[in-house]
C-alpha cells in the first residue's frame, strides 16, 4: 500500500480528477475522505507519479500518520472553501446588478424606502388649425372661442399672420369653436371629443363673406316725418291736376299725427277741383231736377251747389280728420299693386269697411263708415224740408260710401299709373 503524504500531491491528484472527469474527481474525494487523506493503490499498475510525491516503501509512525491527516484536511479544506468563496461574490454581484436593472414589483418600494410611486407622464392634447376666407386666402386676427360642453369654461385666442391657431396643455372632454372675423360670418364646429395625448387638426377653417347690411339711422322725430308724408302727398296728382292725396304707395309709409290728417284733409276740400266737382255735380243735379225744393234758376243752382260741396266737405273732414284723430286711424288707402286682380279689387272695396291703424294693425274704419253717415245727418240742416228725413241720411251715407269703394279701385288699378311723382321705391306691398 502506498501513502501520498504531502499536500501537494492531494492538490495535483484532484487537479488531474478534474481532468479526467468530474465523476472520478467527485470518486477520489470521496476515497481521500473515507480514509482520511490516505489513498490506498490496490494495483500498482493504476499508479502515477506527480511532481514532488515521494513514495514510501515503508508505513509511516502514528504520529507521521496523524500530522499528513490534518494537513490533507487542510488543503482540502482551502480548495474546496476557495471555489464557493470565488463564485458566491459573483453571484452576489450578479443579483445586485440584476435588482437595479429591474423595475419595482407591484406593491413594493423604491430601493430609498420611499413608498411614493411617481405618476406617469403624458403628452400634453390639443387643437390646432388653419382659418381661411372662401378664396384660401389666411384670415389674420380671427377671434377663435373654445368652450367646453356644458360652457363651464373657455378659451380665446386670434390667429396668427398665416392664419395658424392651436389651443394647448387641454384635458380630456368635449370642445366646440367659434370662428369669427371682422366682415366675416361666424362658424361654429361640431362637438370636438378629445381624449389624453390627442393632437386634433383642423385643416380649414373657412369663414364666409358676411351679409352686406344697409341701415339708415332717421335722425328726425316723429312730427318732421308726418310732415314729410304731407308734402309727399301733396305732390301726387292724376295726370298732374286731379289731387291724388289719400293714395300712399309706401306700404311701411309712417304714420300721420293729428295735425297732419286736418291740415291734408284742408288742403283736399279747398283744392280748386273740389270747387270745380261740386260744380259739375250741381249742374246734373239742376239738370234732373234733384231735390225740386232748390227750384231752378241759378238760386236753384247755387242751392244745389252748396249743398254737394257741404256733403264734401263735411264728409271729407268728419272721415279724413276728426274720427280719424279719435280712433287714431290711418284715412289714406295703401295700395297694394301685387296678387290677382281679383285679390286686388276685393282688397280695394275692402278700404270701405277695413283700415289700417296708428300702430299698423288692420281694424275696422270707423272712420269713414260714421264720417259718411254723419255728414248725411248734417245735411238734413240745409237740404230742402221736403227732403230731409232719416231717408235723406242713409242715402247721403251709402252714396258717400259707394264713392270711396269707387275711389278705392281708381286708385289701385288707375291712378298709380296716371301719377308722376311717385317715388321709385314706392311700388305698394313688398
């Protein structure tokens, strides 16, 4: 039996275990422990030699025996304790590297001990775009007005030189924008969802031309433009001679004021056609005999001839001014000049029963209807005796009705025609 009795000859034999293979490595340890550093070579053809064994022939004393023992423990000891000592740093190492190149666990803090988790950051949502007029051409300074849906809050801003605009840093929700510019239109989008980090582009915007708005600022008052419908009025004669002042073919023509309605009807009553109509009309009343109480002659003529201009008279200021100014009603016709004849011309007989008011409202004309039959009460005054009688009143009245319902149709199918100075813009109902 042969003994290896120093270290490194335990060092070399596992060194060349090693190379043999892990098995016979893991077997000689094992042998080496079993017989406490001691190898025992049952066939000596199985022997190798190492640098500095030393063989001996002959069994080593006790004591020799015991000091090998520990020393091959020793060694053993410092070979097997030197490769846990080697890898373990390693692994140690590893691990750390492994922990900070790792993110936390759910639930678990940061490395400091800090138990605050940062919030993740997102990117900012917004609405941008580009405000042009129908040409393509960049609309400058357009006022741009953001609001969120239920107009809790909003937002302003103007475009810039190219026509550029962009509302940023907004939260989630529903948007809508308003554009609008000096001469422009006005548009406004539909309802804008935006979610987080969203970049919303409105490519055009387009803004139309606004709608050109003539308006004309009267500076007068209410008693120069009553004045003004006179003057008009006055100046609007048939054929340049027959007055023509109770046709008005201004339909929104303002309302006359008292004054007005007497000194029109003043001027109507003392024109010289109405001298000359009573004339004519007491020369056919002569010429029938009419009324045989005047008699004939020219006393009879002249009878005759103050009694129809009275009717006129009377009739004209009773229906043109006085009721007219109690029922604040308006005594001229407004023609109408648009719809079917028929339309027309019931609208024209109409003018007897229906007028228009101070305040523009279609009412009932009391004034002509009570102005007519009242001047037939008054000429029971001056008719003669055989004449007068609640007869004479309502025939003076229906003749006196019967000749505003003809007038009223002159005027809407003749006289507009057969008038020069009626202005261009008056045409009758838009």
């Amino acid at each position: 039996m042969t003994l290896y009795s120093h270290a490194p000859a335990i060092s070399w034999r596992f060194l060349i275990a090693c190379t043999d293979g892990l098995d016979h490595a893991i077997q000689d340890f094992a042998g080496g422990l079993r017989f406490g550093g001691r190898v025992v070579k049952q066939d000596e053809s199985h022997w190798r030699r190492f640098p500095g064994d030393i063989q001996e022939r002959r069994r080593p004393c006790s004591k020799t025996r015991t000091r090998l023992f520990w020393s091959d423990i020793l060694i053993f000891a410092l070979l097997i304790g030197g490769h846990p000592s080697n890898v373990f740093p390693q692994q140690a190492a590893g691990a750390s590297a492994s922990d900070r190149g790792l993110p936390d666990a759910p639930g678990r803090g940061p490395s400091d001990g800090s138990s605050e988790v940062p919030p993740p950051q997102r990117t900012p949502s917004t609405i941008s775009g580009t405000v042009l007029d129908t040409n393509g051409d960049a609309i400058q300074g357009a006022r741009l007005r953001l609001t969120t849906q239920t107009g809790e809050s909003e937002r302003i801003l103007r475009s810039g030189s190219n026509g550029e605009f962009i509302f940023s840093e907004l939260p989630p929700g529903t948007f809508k924008l308003t554009v609008s510019a000096e001469g422009m239109g006005t548009v406004v989008t539909p309802e804008i969802p935006i979610l987080p980090g969203d970049m919303r582009l409105l490519s055009q915007v387009i803004l139309p031309v606004a709608a050109a708005v003539t308006s004309v600022r009267v500076s007068a008052d209410r008693e120069e433009l009553a004045e003004e419908q006179v003057h008009l009025a006055l100046d609007q004669r048939v054929l340049g001679i027959i007055p023509n002042f109770y046709s008005s073919y201004d339909w929104n023509a303002p309302p006359m004021g008292s004054k007005q309605k007497f000194e029109l009807a003043f001027r109507a009553v003392t024109d010289p056609v109405s001298f000359m109509g009573a004339g004519v009309l007491a020369g056919i009343e002569q010429g029938n005999n009419s009324f045989p109480g005047y008699g004939q002659g020219v006393q009879g003529y002249a009878k005759r001839y103050g009694a129809a201009y009275s009717d006129d008279f009377i009739g004209r200021m009773m229906g043109s001014a006085v009721l007219p100014s109690l029922f604040h009603q308006d005594p001229r016709y407004f023609y109408k000049g648009s719809g079917s004849v028929s339309s027309r011309a019931l609208y024209a007989i109409g003018g007897v029963v229906f007028c228009r008011g101070d305040n523009g409202r279609r009412q009932i004309n009391f004034s002509h209807l009570m102005g007519s039959f009242a001047a037939g009460g008054i000429s029971n005054l001056y008719y003669p005796s055989g004449s007068r009688g609640v007869s004479l009143t309502i025939v003076n009245g229906l003749i006196e009705t019967a000749g505003n319902a003809g007038n009223n149709l002159l005027r809407e199918f003749v006289m507009r025609r057969l008038t020069p100075k009626v202005p261009d813009y008056a045409n009758g109902k838009p």
